[in-house]
C-alpha cells in the first residue's frame, strides 16, 4: 500500500484562478471552506460583486479575481485589545 501524500493538503488553500480571470461561486466556497450559499448571500448583499451569464434560473454567476481578492481583504478580521473596567 502506498503512503497518501499529504503536501498539498498541508500547503493551504490552492490559488483559485489565474490573475485577471472570473471563477465560479463553488471555488470562491471552496477558497474558504464555507457553504456556497454564503458565497451567495454575499453576492446578494452586495459585499461581492459578480457577473450572471444566461437569463433565469440557470443563470450562472461568476466573480472576477481583483473582486475575490477585494473580498478577502475586507473580510479581515483585526485583533482588537481587551479593556478592563
């Protein structure tokens, strides 16, 4: 039996697309590990912004690379310092 290499588990999240290039909502999901129906409210809610290709229900949305990362960078959240009363 051969060992199951691991490296590429352990490496962190895989780059989700080229520079410059429209990904899918699924690897936007995948990228960081929630439902795909977050990725969604988000869109909904405006706070990621992405194009929908067809008309209807099989309309199919993307989102832009520089928006996913604009995302990302948004999505932060910064340390703050405990207070004492």
């Amino acid at each position: 039996m051969e060992a199951m290499d691991t490296t590429a588990a352990l490496a962190g999240p895989k780059p989700i697309s080229r520079p410059g290039q429209y990904v899918r909502v699924k690897a936007v999901a995948e990228y960081f590990d929630v439902a795909v129906s977050t990725i969604y409210q988000a869109i909904e809610a405006g706070d990621l912004p992405a194009i929908a290709i067809g008309r209807g229900y099989k309309k199919a949305l993307r989102v832009h690379e520089d928006d996913f990362r604009a995302f990302e960078v948004r999505c932060r959240v910064q340390p703050t310092t405990a207070t004492t009363a």
